[in-house]
C-alpha cells in the first residue's frame, strides 16, 4: 500500500500547535512556581521521563507568553541525544510549559493521531533525515523550521491508528521485559541484605578485611596505540564505558597486545577508579585485558566471586568520597586496597552465589525476550511507515514470550 509522501509541516497544516517551547532563562525561574518548566531531560525515546523539577510562576509564565501544553501532546527533542527523539506529554499535577530547545506538536485530531506522529518520527528513516538536518559542530540541533522539512508518509486516520496500536503493543512487552530486568537487579540485593545485612553497619560483626588482605590488586594499562598488531584480538579489552553494561566489551587486544597490557581471570572484578565514572564495576566472564582507568580484585579464598562483587557495590560511595578530593576524581590503588569489607563464612557466600546465579539465568531469558522485542519493534516500524503491515498482524502476537 503506498501511502503519499509529505513534508512534516504539511502534514501538520491542520495541527492545533507546530511550535518551539519557550525562552525561560534562570532568572525567570522560581524553585517555588505553581508552573512546571519541562526539560529536555523528560523527553525520552518514545517515553515521557520526568526526571526535571523547574519551575515557574504562572504570572511569568503568562508575562513570557509561554505555550501551555496539553495531556497528548507530542514533545520533539531539538538537542541529543537522540537528536529529534519524541513522547507523549502525558500531562502533570501542574500547568506546564517546556523548554526552547523542544518542540510542540498538538495534532488536529480528525487528521492526526499522535501516537503514530510520535512512532513516525522515532523510527530509523525520520531519526535519519533529522540528522541530515542537523546544525552545530560541539553540540548538534535542529532548527523546527528543518524538522518541518523531513518528509513522512501520511496514511488515512484510521490506519494511523492501527500503526500506532500494534506498536504499542509492542512496545508494551518491551517495557515490561526492561521492568521485570529492574526487579531482578533490585533483588539480587534484597537476597544480600537479608544473608548478611548492610556491610556499611555490618550488625552481624563479621571480620573485616582489606581489600588488600582479600586479593590480588592490579590497575590496568593500554597497549601503545602506535605498535602495530596490538589490538583486535581474541582478548577483551575492558574501559570504563564496559563497565554495568549488557552489551558486548567493544575493543579486544591481540595476545601481544594483552601481554602490553595486564590481563586478568573470569570472575574478577574490575573497578573504575578515575574520571566521571569513578566507582563503576562489573565481573569478567572470561581472561580480560583492562586500561589504566581500572582496577582489578582477584580475591583469594575467603571471598566467593559473587560475594566480592556485591559487597564492593556498596562501597560505591566510599570509592567516590575518597576519590572526590581533586580536580579530577582519583582514587589510587594505595588508597583503594585500603577499603575493608565484611568476610561472612565461606559457605554463607557460596549460597548468596547459588541464589544469584538463578536470578542470572532468569535475567537471561529476559534479555533474550528484550532483543526479540527490539528487533521485532525495529521491523514494524520499518514496514509500518512502508504500508506493509498486514491487516491480520495483530495474531502474530502469540508467537511472542507470554505477558506477565
């Protein structure tokens, strides 16, 4: 089915609003206002994410002559990152405006459904032509008049509609995938709190001990980037950025790249002991290089693996105060190896790990289920804005992983 091809300001001829948010500078602002200033920090990808607390008095906002929004109204980011990601303002407890650097949209709604407005301009062929459109060299950003430029698809109302349902739908399952894995991190901790309480009190007076006494403690090195065969090898290469992260460790050393570097076993954990990200950690699964951001605990025998790992998490704030007093956060490894944890028994340990390694599995399958979703989302909005999805699509739905 093809489906004309317009540009977004002619799509919105009929809109109520196609407009910028508004100039409100600090001194406008009021901590105390019965206004909410809406940031580019709530407008996520297809989600509206609340995260801001600005605010302004409604006389200022009026004097401003600020754009009031509207529950169902459609956000679109000017700033990265993503560049020209969209929601839905699903409304709020106050009167609200937004920020210059979003953009309104309020579809005329005999002409526009704007949760397909919003999935239109979130799928990869908008996401792209906005780049295309972007100015600014330290910052990237696009001006409403380029957005009005992107062209899109514009089918009748009522397949808008049915677009913008089966992508609910999906989108549905995947945030129930993303909070189910939420849950699971919440209670790998609870399982460790109710095994061995807050190590920061430690009620139960297990010994403590330094990280010194409990392991090996080594920091990281970089293979010099000007020899050559030294990198894109068989062994990882962790940085700080691998570091909590599912995805896959991005750069990998040659077997002499590694030995230019410090390898570690699997079950080691790296902390991240310098720059913004101080404090960071994560377990290898496998013999890891590691750059000098980094340092590694090998524990010895009276630390299982798992444990280590745990335990050393609620140290972060410790890591982090002890490596605030610079310029640059640092904590060096003669500081780090002092930090001293609790040593339960051994076997106390191995259950915690036993535990853990059933939510694991279980937060396997979940990512499993989250990257079908992903590519399944990915192929509807593909040939959703292509006029290829099928009228009986929706029965496809009971291929996928069951709903909680």
């Amino acid at each position: 089915m093809k489906w004309p091809v317009v540009s977004l300001a002619d799509a919105l001829a009929s809109a109520e609003v196609f407009v910028d948010g508004d100039w409100v500078e600090s001194k406008d602002q009021d901590p105390c206002g019965d206004v909410r200033l809406v940031q580019l920090a709530d407008v996520g990808d297809g989600e509206y994410l609340n995260k801001s607390a600005r605010f302004l008095t409604n006389p200022k906002a009026r004097q401003l002559r600020c754009t009031f929004l509207k529950p169902g109204d459609v956000l679109v980011a000017r700033m990265p990152d993503p560049l020209g990601r969209a929601c839905i303002f699903p409304g709020d407890p106050k009167p609200s405006v937004t920020a210059v650097d979003v953009c309104i949209i309020r579809p005329d709604v005999k002409e526009q459904n704007a949760r397909w407005l919003m999935h239109c301009l979130n799928a990869p062929t908008c996401r792209s032509q906005i780049r295309g459109f972007a100015t600014g060299t330290t910052r990237a950003r696009i001006s409403r008049s380029n957005l009005s430029k992107i062209k899109i698809p514009l089918p009748p109302l009522a397949e808008q509609q049915r677009i913008a349902e089966i992508l609910d739908r999906t989108e549905a399952l995947r945030a129930k995938r993303r909070y189910a894995l939420a849950q699971l991190d919440t209670l790998t901790q609870a399982i460790f709190l109710d095994l061995f309480g807050d190590p920061g009190t430690n009620a139960n007076n297990w010994p403590r001990k330094s990280l010194k006494d409990l392991g090996r403690i080594t920091t990281g090195g970089t293979p010099p980037s000007a020899k050559p065969g030294m990198f894109g090898g068989p062994i990882p290469f962790v940085t700080p950025g691998d570091l909590e992260n599912d995805e896959p460790v991005k750069r990998s050393l040659t077997n002499a790249g590694a030995r230019e570097s410090v390898t570690v076993r699997a079950g080691t954990m790296l902390v991240c002991c310098i720059g913004a990200t101080i404090g960071k950690m994560a377990k290898v699964r496998e013999r890891s290089a590691f750059n000098q951001q980094i340092n590694a605990v090998e524990w010895a025998g009276e630390i299982d693996d798992n444990y280590g790992l745990a335990v050393l998490r609620f140290f972060k704030p410790t890591i982090a105060a002890w490596g605030a007093s610079t310029t640059l956060p640092i904590l060096k490894k003669s500081t780090f190896e002092k930090i001293e944890v609790p040593v339960p028994p051994l076997p106390l340990q191995r259950e915690f790990a036993r535990r853990v390694e059933a939510v694991e599995k279980l937060k396997t399958a979940h990512r499993t289920s989250l990257t079908e979703l992903d590519a399944l989302f990915a192929s509807l909005q593909h040939r959703a804005f292509r006029g290829e999805l099928r009228g009986d699509l929706p029965g496809n739905f009971v291929k996928l992983p069951q709903q909680e």
